[in-house]
C-alpha cells in the first residue's frame, strides 16, 4: 500500500474512532414503515428519543429502540469512565435503506397468481455527542489561529 493510502486509511480509522454505530440487517418491515419512525427520533436526544420509542404504537419502534440501546452499549465500550447524561448523547443520523424482498405468490382467481413482496430493510444508527463536537470545534479554532 502507498504511502498516501495508508495516510488516508489511518485517517478514517481515527474518524471512526469518535463514531459509535449501530446496523441492523434483515429487519422484516417495509422501509417505508420504518423511515416515519427514524425520522421521528433523528436529531433528537437519547433520553427522548427512547421514551418516543418506547411509548409508540409502530411495529418499528420496538427494533428501533433496541438497536438505540445497541448504540448506547457500544459507546459504554468505547468510553469507560464518562457518563451518558455528561456527555449529552444524540441520534446523529439514522438511514433506512432497502434490504432483500422475497417475493411469494398469492393464488387468484380463474387460475392466475398474484406476485407479493415482502420487503425487508437495513438500518443504521450513528450516535454523537454535542460536548464532544463543542469540543472539537473549539479545537479547530484554536488550531487555525
């Protein structure tokens, strides 16, 4: 490997070293289900965004939360000594994406057979942390002057 791509490799490894992900992959829901409740919590706080999760009627919003909490236990590995309510955790982004469709037929009338698809998605969950984004803008200032 040259020595410009090694530079740039270290560099995304470095990058992802502040982020704390979280994929699911398969999940049986239709995107489209699935997108109204990512887009209820993006943005938002952990804290809320668990409650708003947790209190509702969607058949997403249970997979959603766990894979909330998944986010939130991989930031605990990655930091051992802070604590979350310190830190002010929030949903940075969060994608829904088309998984696999398996496709079924349905019988019909007068001998046909209706195609069905049942879709699937993956979904990815980025936390961020607006102490640490605070902190590291300041840094950048400080590195410019």
């Amino acid at each position: 490997m040259g020595s410009r791509k090694h530079i740039s490799a270290e560099a995304r490894k470095e990058a992802k070293k502040s982020l704390y992900i979280a994929k699911l992959n398969n999940n049986p829901t239709s995107p489209q289900k699935t997108r109204l409740m990512a887009d209820a919590i993006r943005g938002l706080e952990v804290n809320k965004a668990l409650g708003i999760l947790q209190y509702s009627q969607r058949e997403s919003a249970p997979k959603l939360r766990k894979l909330l909490l998944s986010a939130i236990s991989n930031w605990q590995n990655k930091n051992e000594g802070k604590r979350i309510e310190d830190v002010d955790l929030y949903v940075k982004q969060i994608s829904v994406d088309e998984g696999r469709q398996l496709k079924r037929l349905r019988t019909a009338p007068r001998g046909l057979g209706y195609r069905i698809k049942k879709r699937s998605n993956h979904i990815t969950l980025v936390l961020g942390s607006k102490v640490e984004e605070k902190n590291a803008g300041t840094a950048k200032i400080n590195a410019d002057n």
